[in-house]
C-alpha cells in the first residue's frame, strides 16, 4: 500500500510538474513571439535605411528566442556534453553543417550547444521540413529567412530550384555565416527501413544508426554558396562577384555533427515542453572539413557524403557500446566538453520577454482605447 502511494504520489509530482511547465512554455511563447514581430515592424523604416544594422538586431532577437526554448530543456536537466574537434574558433567563418536526423528534439538539441558558439546562432540558416512552417515558431522562421522544403518525389526537383533562389536571395543579403541541414530529409525511425532496401539492392553499407544521405540540399548549397575550383572541389580563395564585393570567402567549413541519445532514445519536442523523463545528458559529436577536401562533382560528392554517414554509424556504434565517442586521430583518449549555459543570462532573457509582451500589451490597448 506505501509503495502504492508513493508510485501515485510521484505520477501526481510528474503530471503536475507537465502541466506547469506548458502552461509557462505557452505564455512564453505567447509574449515573445508576438514581441519579437512587433519589434521587427517598428524597425521597418531601418531595415530601408541600413538593412544590415537591422539584420544584426533581428538576428540577436532570434538567439534570444532560441535561448528561451534551451531554458526549457535546461531547468529539466537536459544538458550536452561536446566530443570531436572544437567549433568555436571557426565561429565567424562559413560553413555548411550536416546533422544525422532522429527526432524533433535534435533541432532543440542544436538551439542549446550552438548558444555558446558566438554570433553563430544569429547568423545560422536552417534547413527543416516545411511542417515546421505551421508550429508556433514557424512565423518566427519565415522572417528570419529559414528555408522550409517539402519532401517528396514529386516536389524533390523544385524544391531544389526554391532553394537555390532563396539562398541567392536572402543568405548573403541577410549575412547569414552557418546553414544547417539534415540530409537524411527525415527521422531514422521513418526513413530506416526503405533506405537499408535501397543499400541491399544498389551493394552500399548496411545502416542501422543513421541513413543513407541524399545529395541534392547539399549540393545545391555547395554549388551556390562556395567558388568552384577547376580540380572539380570547391575553395573560399576566390568568390563570385557578389561575394566579392561584399569581402565575403564564402564556405570555408563543412561541419559534421552527430547527436547520440543515451540507450538511443531520441528526445523529441514534447519532452522538452513536458519535462517527464529524467535528467538526460546529449552527447554531441562534431568534426570539421576544410571545403577544398570537398567534391562538388554530383558523382564525388555522393560518395563523399556517403562516407560520412558511414563514420557516423560507426561513431554511434562505439557510443551505444560504450557511453563514450572514440578519440580523434592522434589522441590516446577522447576528451569532452560540458556545454554550459549560464542561468542568469537566461532569466535576463525571459524578464525581457516578459517585460515586452507587457509594453506590447499595454501599448495595443492604449491604441485601440484611442481608436474605438
């Protein structure tokens, strides 16, 4: 009978914790969403002015928006431990970052461990599903200038040719440095099982952790956003015109990131919102490509990339087995890094939040007393 209460006692902690947790999570997005859009529109007049300054604050707004949804996961316990090479020096410099896919949490995952890079976060392109476009921070991605793509057969060759118009639109225009995408275009759990089907019958590698990548984001954006050298691979010596004028490089860094779960149980977006599973550590994995030893002949670069998710499978096997990510060539042991994200500078970041849904709120009230 104790051991009764107590199991009810500790579902009516969890349950009661849950409903607290949405319902902050809900007004949080309640006042810094609307917040964040209504600054932007005050701002118009300088986004005409000099629309550089206004991509700046815009893009410091949006680190504090990914900020709050990391808060979410940090007072639950849910922190990242770092492996492999270390990104922050090459935080100002271009890059392309590829990330194995398993769960809506691997998104949330990226929100936090990229905090602490620099201006990365404020500057950072996503590539996602354009079922985010319809969560409560697709508006916020849309102004941003994140590109949402459809997956599919039927709309693989247009999305591809969107995507090409909105990168020469709105990534240099906008000053954006990272671009992050998923190129196994879905989670392993949907995707596993047709793509081990097409390893078996095309004779590639048999995938248990991770899927077969597919070539045409990453193309795309090799091709677009990094000068093209005559050997075939690309290089940031020389640039286009418009990089050029803009004393741009262009990519210099091709970023592999593998996110690893603990007993490989993803943490998806309800967990984070929630907070019902225990404390849980992500272990996050990067190693870093200058982009010369990249191809970007079609035929090359799937073979390249290939090859990649090959070493993430491996990775991943090592860390199922034992807890741990294996040294980097020329280390005897592998070391790893506690990200850590500091609690006053989120509490500061959610007060502001707070204090302008109030300023927003009162502001729109007054004006619509005056009106009507």
């Amino acid at each position: 009978m104790a051991r009764l209460l107590d199991g009810a006692g500790k579902l009516g902690w969890v349950l009661l914790k849950s409903v607290l947790r949405f319902a902050f999570m809900f007004l949080n997005n309640c006042v810094a969403i609307p917040s964040y859009c209504l600054y932007l529109l005050l701002l118009q007049p300088l986004r005409i002015w000099d629309s550089t300054t206004f991509w700046h604050i815009e893009g410091i707004m949006f680190k504090w928006l990914l900020a709050m949804v990391s808060s979410w996961g940090w007072v639950a316990g849910y922190t990242v431990t770092e492996w492999g090479d270390d990104v922050r020096p090459i935080s100002e410099e271009e890059a392309m970052v590829i990330v194995n896919h398993q769960s809506t949490g691997d998104v949330c995952t990226l929100m936090m461990c990229l905090q602490d890079k620099g201006t990365v976060v404020q500057r950072m392109m996503w590539l996602m599903d354009h079922v985010f476009k319809y969560t409560n921070f697709g508006l916020v991605s849309l102004i941003h200038g994140d590109f949402f793509i459809r997956q599919g057969k039927a709309h693989r060759d247009k999305q591809l040719v969107y995507l090409k118009d909105h990168l020469d639109k709105y990534y240099h225009s906008r000053d954006r440095k990272w671009i992050v995408l998923f190129p196994e275009g879905g989670f392993l759990r949907k995707r596993r099982e047709t793509s081990q089907l097409f390893a078996k019958k095309n004779s590639l590698p048999h995938l248990t952790h991770v899927t077969l990548p597919r070539l045409g984001a990453t193309h795309i954006i090799l091709k677009t956003l990094s000068a093209q050298q005559e050997n075939g691979s690309v290089g940031s010596d020389t640039g286009t015109l418009n990089q050029t004028a803009n004393k741009r490089k262009g990519l210099q860094w091709v970023i592999d990131v593998t996110i690893a779960y603990p007993k490989a149980r993803p943490m998806d977006i309800q967990t984070w919102i929630f907070g019902y599973r225990p404390p849980t550590v992500t272990h996050v994995h990067y190693r870093m490509y200058p982009i010369k030893e990249v191809p970007v002949e079609a035929e090359a670069l799937t073979d390249w990339l290939y090859q990649r998710f090959v070493e993430k499978e491996e990775l991943l096997a090592h860390f199922y087995k034992t807890e741990s990510f294996p040294p980097l060539e020329g280390q005897k042991e592998a070391a790893s890094r506690q990200m850590i994200l500091d609690p006053l500078w989120l509490c500061i970041i959610q007060s502001l939040a707070f204090a302008s849904g109030y300023m927003w709120y009162s502001v729109l009230q007054y004006l619509y007393c005056c009106l009507f």
